[in-house]
C-alpha cells in the first residue's frame, strides 16, 4: 500500500542550547569526577529523557536543598536558583556547582546592578517558573514586581515611577514581551528598558524559525516538555503565525496521529531543553506513516559554547 505524500519542515535552528548543553555536561563531568551519586537541585533541565539518563547515571535530582546530604556535591539547574540557596550550600560546606546558564546570570547581574542603583525593578516572567523564582531571589522582597500580562501593567504599585528598571525571563514571546514593554512605557515612561531584552538568542532564533515554517505548514509538532517555558513560547508562535493545529508532544508516543489525518505539510521544532534523538524519533514515526520529504528551513546558524566552571575543568 502506497502512503500518502507529506512535506516534513524541519526548522532549524531548534532543541539544545548552549545553556542547556552545559548544563547536562557539568552533569555528566561531576560523576565523572566526584563518582555517583551527585544531586541536582530541581530538573537539570526541563525534560523528562535528558533527567532520566542522567538519574540513570547517578544524578539524584531533588527539589530543594534541604534533601541533599552535606557530603555529596550539589549541582544547581540551567534555570537559577535565588541568592540564599548557593548561601546555604557554603555555610554547610557542600561542593556546590552552579549550572545556572550564563545568560540568566547575565540578568542577576544586571538586577543587581540596577539595585546598586537604586532602582526598583519590574519583570516580564511567568509566576512559579525556576528561572523567575532564582531571578527574584537575587535581591530583597519587594525590589523586583512580576508582571506577567499587559492586563497587570495598571495594577502595579512601585516605589518610585521615576526610578525603575525593566528586566525579563530569557525564555518568553519576544512578541508578547514587547507589548508588555510598550504597557509598561506608557504608564512609566522612566523606566530604564534594556537596549536589547534579555530574551536569549536561542529564544529568538526558535521563535524566528517557527515563524518562517508557519506559512507553509497544516500542522506544527514542538518536541518538548510541559514544564518548559521556551517550548510552550514555541506552540503559542505558531498558533499566532496562522497554524491552525500547533501542539506540543514528549515524544512520537504523544502524536494524535488521528488529528493530523488528511494533512499534506507539517512543521517540526523542538524546544532548547529536548534532544535530538527525541526529534529523529518524530521524524521516523512520520516516515513510517506517510511519504516523507524532509525540507530543513534555517532562519540563523548558532555557534555559542559555554564553558562548564573551572572546578570540573581542571579534571577533564
Ligand atoms: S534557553 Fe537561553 S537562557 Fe535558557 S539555557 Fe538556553 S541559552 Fe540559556
């Protein structure tokens, strides 16, 4: 039996990023060094295969400090953790290693830095998210306000509207964190805006590709996990660029192969935290199913490497 023809966008780029790379590599590099088990504070990174083969390997992964022995070296997620947690890890005498991704400690820094300055400060991140909880921690209650929505901006009571400064998560919309902007402008024309948000480049460059497949496709697939906001920013991408059928599956195993009878196109991207292996697997269950011509669409070519810190350098 013959199987009906599909035209497979593949956009490029998508899945790992140099943050997420680091992170399982100091991972992989502390069991090497210090033997199993070490403990990761909260996923690693968010997804359910990169976690598994790393418990597989001797990763604990744990919640909170509080669950990981003084004895044992500590690892912290790609996400970042508030300032009291690295604080705790050194007044217990743990090994601690910090996996936070250079570009979320980029906006620490700058959070602080603003903070030396005097000023208060409102960012764009979702409520709960690892990133925006470590982000927040980085200085007192009451210096960094969430907003998450353009429909919080008239709700929030600042210090001083003459003296603040706007920061994000790296991994939202670079479409809707631009409205919020411009709310937030509008009402605090102060306030200080980065040149440049702090939404990463792996952030933009996904997002930027969904955007140029959309056009061409019935249906979009974003290998990634629920828990990760830069895929679910993917999803939401190709709803608004005109994809009627944009969803977000873990694996071939969640493809609603029933909802996607009768297409002819389909897009697949993958979020910063899902692998490559987990993309061949989509692709393979395509072929299986229907004539598959693969078209890569690439919008930018990445070459950024992070090095992991030096207490794991030394040894490799
Ligand atoms: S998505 Fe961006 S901020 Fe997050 S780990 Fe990757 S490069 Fe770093």
């Amino acid at each position: 039996m013959s199987l009906p023809p599909l035209t497979l966008y593949l956009a490029a780029p998508r899945g790992f990023c140099a943050g997420v790379d680091r992170a399982i590599r100091i991972v992989e590099m502390a069991l090497q060094k210090w033997g199993a088990p070490v403990y990761v504070r909260h996923e690693i990174v968010h997804n359910k295969y990169v976690v598994d083969d790393l418990r597989a390997k001797g990763a604990v992964f744990v919640e909170e400090l509080d669950d990981c022995p003084n004895d044992r070296p500590v690892i912290f997620s790609a996400h970042g953790v508030p300032k009291a947690v690295p604080a705790e890890a050194a007044r217990r005498e743990m090994i601690a290693v910090d996996a936070t991704c250079p570009l979320v400690t980029k906006v620490h820094n700058e959070a602080a830095r603003h903070f030396s300055n005097g000023l208060q400060m409102v960012m764009i991140g979702h409520e709960g998210h690892p990133e925006t909880v470590g982000t927040m921690g980085q200085l007192p209650p009451g210096e960094v306000l969430l907003v998450e929505t353009v429909e919080d901006v008239p709700g929030l009571q600042v210090r001083d509207p003459a003296k603040l400064a706007m920061i994000t998560q790296t991994t939202l919309s670079v479409d809707d964190t631009k409205d919020i902007a411009a709310a937030l402008q509008a009402r605090f024309p102060a306030i200080v805006i980065p040149a440049k948000d702090d939404i990463c480049y792996a952030t933009t460059n996904r997002q930027a590709a969904v955007k140029a497949i959309a056009p061409k496709i019935d249906a979009l697939l974003v290998i990634g996990a629920p828990n990760s906001s830069n895929s679910k920013r993917l999803v939401e991408v190709g709803s608004a660029s005109g994809c009627a059928y944009s969803q977000l599956v873990q694996r071939a195993a969640d493809i609603d192969w029933r909802a996607l009878s009768g297409i002819t196109s389909v897009g697949i991207t993958a979020g910063a935290s899902a692998p490559e292996v987990l993309i061949n697997e989509v692709i393979d269950a395509f072929r299986a199913r229907f004539e598959t011509t693969v078209e890569l669409v690439e919008t930018a070519v990445e070459n950024v490497e992070f090095k992991v810190p030096k207490v794991l350098r030394e040894t490799a």
